[in-house]
C-alpha cells in the first residue's frame, strides 16, 4: 500500500507528527532504528512548560502543545502526576525579575508569593535563603519515560497508525523510503532524525549548524518531600526566555555571573519534579558539542545538588540518588560561549532570533525535514 505520510522517528517529534496526521483521517506509518523510543523523548522531566517560553509565536505554540498534551493524555492512559510551575527567587534580583514577569501580558493568571505564602504553598522549602516567588497555573508534568511508549499504542490501536520498529531508514526519494526491511511507499515523509545528525539529509542538517547538547540529571529516593507542583530557582530565569528576555533579568546575570559562575559555566539550573513513587527528578546541565562524551561528571552532580539545597531544606546526599542519566538533544548553537562564563542576554535572543528565525538558545529545538513528492 501507499501510506498518506512515511515518519521516521518514533520520538516524541514523530509521534506529534503522526498524531497530527492520523487525527485528520491520514494513513500514517512510523519507522524507528530501535526497538522503541529511547533517546530524549524518555529522559528528560516531562514538564510542559508554558510560562517561561518566549511571549508570542513560541508561547502561543507552547500553550498548544499543553492542551494537545490533556487531550491525548485520558485516552491514552497518561497521568497528569501535577499542575503548575513554582518559581522561587533566592536574590532580590530575582525577586524583581519574577514582580515584572507577573506585570507583563505573559504573568497574566501568575501569582506573586510572598515568603510565608511560599511555605504555605510548598512544604520543605528553605525559607530562610528565599525572599518570595511566582506561581504559574499553567505548567503539566507526566512521566515521560511511560508517556511515550502509551501514546504510540495509542496511536496503533485507536487511529490504526503502523509501526515499523527495528527498522532503519537507508534513503528517502518520495514516493519512497528504503528501509532494512524494504521499500515503503508514502505521498509524503517527515524526518525526525533525533541527534542522528550524518544519516538522512546530512548537508541541509549541517547548513543550520546543529549541535549535540548533552544534559545530566539525577532522581533522587524518596525523602518524604511532596511536590504540589514543579520548582525552578534563580539559574532558570536567565534561561527561559519568558523571563530572561526582560529587561529586569540583566541585574539578576550579572548578580549570576558574580557568585555562580561555575553552575553558569556548565549550564546547570535548578528544576525538580515528582514521579508517582515520590521520587525526584533534579537537573540539569547543558554541555554543546558536535559528539559530547558519554560520561556523567560527579562534580556536574555537585552543583546540581548544591542548588537543590539553596532550595529544600533537606538536601539529599550523592549516595541517595537512585540513578543520574544523560541525555543528547539537537539544536544550534545560538551564542558564543566564550570559556562558557557568560548567559545568553536579551540582546543575543534577539539576534538569534533575527539571524534565524527560530528559537534555539536551550539547544532542544527539534526539526523535522518534510519531503512532498516531486512534481510530474
């Protein structure tokens, strides 16, 4: 037969891509190298940001993704494990970058917390090294490394999309994809290649300078600490661009770039979620690089740990992580990282944004390539 849509990527890109397709009435067939999704799309925090991407397009797209994320979830037997995003601020310079994000157009439905309203709202805070914090009702978190696999059994049982698993795409020349298990037919195809950066299409990826980001995480044991929603600090608000773009965030760098700058240099910022099990997800950190090394840093785990303590009164020991994990993700270098002491700044958004027409500064900005069949 030939399919309406070929995707080769069994990620979450794909999966998106498929579940697009599928729900227009599209017959969609999915190939993927491995035996199921096993790269970024199941390590990572599985937290649907909303309030920290960029005002606009981005956000627009963000809120989006949110609601396709609720729709999905029920049918597909995904558990929202919880809402919202707390964000606390250590410095005063925080604190105000935090008061003008809540005045702005983005901080609409966000609510200021003073510090007793912190500790009313989050047990298990370290009250006394924080001055307040903002409340986003916006943000969803699901286990991603279940989430995944349900949604692509979701997709063959429900919208009968087929899967194509252990298969490895060799070329693709719409109407058709070589595989290892031969030819397949398709009007069109998307490429969600993951970090395989030199398999299909290698030149057009080059063209966009992309590049590995490896990420490490840790989940820690239970502890007895209960989450009622996701927690950032001071290192994140100089990398979501909902915040960082501010002008008010150029004080808080700078206060950064002072006395952080080895979290700054290894890109680590504090987000800790919650598993059903009650154990934590805390990370993380961002190393670029055309092929990152494969290995964890104790001292990365450190600085992890460190801010996690800035945060939580009870600050868990290296001993009691259950396990760290890396991940790679694929993005374009948007800035210089000049011996990697400096953050991105408003201006270097912009330009970015300018020069490319995409946001790209986290590094986990995925492309798909769409091919259409050539013309007669």
């Amino acid at each position: 037969m030939t399919y309406d849509l070929a995707v080769v990527g069994a990620g979450i890109v794909g999966l998106a891509h498929a579940l697009a397709a599928a729900s227009r009435g599209l017959s969609v067939v999915v190939i993927d190298r491995d035996a199921q999704a096993n790269g970024a799309s199941i390590r990572n925090f599985g937290l649907v940001v909303v309030s920290g991407e960029e005002p606009g397009r981005q956000r627009r797209l963000a809120e989006r993704s949110r609601e396709i994320w609720l729709e999905v979830a029920r049918p597909a037997g995904i558990e929202v494990l919880h809402t919202g995003l707390l964000a606390v601020a250590q410095r005063p310079e925080a604190l105000a970058l935090l008061e003008a994000f809540a005045a702005s157009e983005s901080g609409a439905g966000c609510t200021l917390l003073s510090q007793e309203e912190l500790g009313r709202r989050q047990g298990g805070l370290n009250l006394g090294n924080l001055r307040g914090g903002l409340l986003s009702p916006a943000e969803i978190r699901i286990e991603s490394r279940e989430a995944i696999p349900r949604i692509a059994a979701y997709l063959e049982g429900e919208l009968k999309v087929d899967f194509r698993f252990a298969t490895t795409v060799s070329g693709v020349s719409p109407p058709v994809v070589e595989t290892s298990s031969g030819p397949i037919r398709a009007g069109k195809v998307v490429v969600c290649p993951g970090d395989d950066l030199t398999g299909l299409f290698p030149e057009l990826i080059a063209r966009h300078e992309v590049q590995r980001c490896k990420l490490q995480m840790l989940r820690l044991a239970p502890s007895g600490l209960r989450l009622a929603s996701a927690v950032v600090s001071d290192l994140s608000l100089v990398r979501y661009p909902g915040y960082a773009l501010l002008p008010e965030a150029s004080a808080l760098r700078a206060r950064l770039e002072d006395d952080s700058a080895e979290a700054l240099r290894n890109g680590v910022h504090m987000i800790a979620v919650q598993s059903a099990d009650g154990s934590l997800v805390v990370g993380d950190s961002h190393h670029y690089g055309k092929t990152p090394d494969p290995f964890g840093s104790e001292a990365v785990d450190a600085l992890i740990l460190r801010e996690f303590g800035a945060v939580f009164a009870k600050s868990p020991t290296v001993s009691r992580a259950l396990d760290r994990h890396l991940r790679l993700r694929t993005g374009a270098r948007a800035f210089p990282r000049a011996g990697g002491r400096r953050c991105p700044s408003r201006d270097d958004h912009q330009r970015h944004r300018r020069q490319h027409g995409f946001r790209h500064w986290r590094g986990n900005h995925k492309r798909a390539i769409q091919l259409k069949r050539p013309a007669a």
